[in-house]
C-alpha cells in the first residue's frame, strides 16, 4: 500500500474564497476575469463541489499572484494499491 494523493475540494474551494478576498476581488471581478456569463462555477469551486480547469488554475494562480500548489489543497490520507 502507499499513499495517493487526492484534491480536497472543500479545503480547495475555501482556498480560492480566502485567496479571492486577500486579493480584494468580488466573485463579480472574477467572473468578468474569465469572460463567464453567470458567476456560477465561481460558487461551485469556492464551495468545493466542482474544480476549476488547468487552465482556469493557471489565470487564478497569476490573478492572485500564487503558484496552482498554493490553490490546490491535497490530502495524502488516502492508501491504495499501484497497478494495472
């Protein structure tokens, strides 16, 4: 058995929310940042039920001026098997 890393999405999401206010933005200046016509996806990543794309991850790590690791929260709890 060995660890495998998994993305916590809920601790991701709440990342992206604290990171978005440290930086002074609404969830409005983001949703204009990424051309998105509802603020939608925007809510689902803050709330964890969704992740932002590699390339959405790209755009937030510059806008908050971060590295995709610093968004990116990962829980090495998780034990499995490496296999085909």
């Amino acid at each position: 058995m060995i660890s495998i890393p998994v993305i916590d999405m809920v601790a991701t999401g709440r990342n992206i929310a604290n990171m978005r206010e440290r930086a002074g933005l609404s969830v409005r200046d983001l949703q204009v940042t990424f051309g998105f016509a509802t603020p939608q996806a925007i809510y689902k990543w803050q709330h964890g039920t969704a992740m932002p794309t590699l390339d959405n991850l790209v755009v937030l790590a510059a806008v908050f001026g971060v590295t995709m690791d610093d968004i990116i929260v990962m829980n090495t709890e998780v034990s499995g098997q490496m296999g085909a």
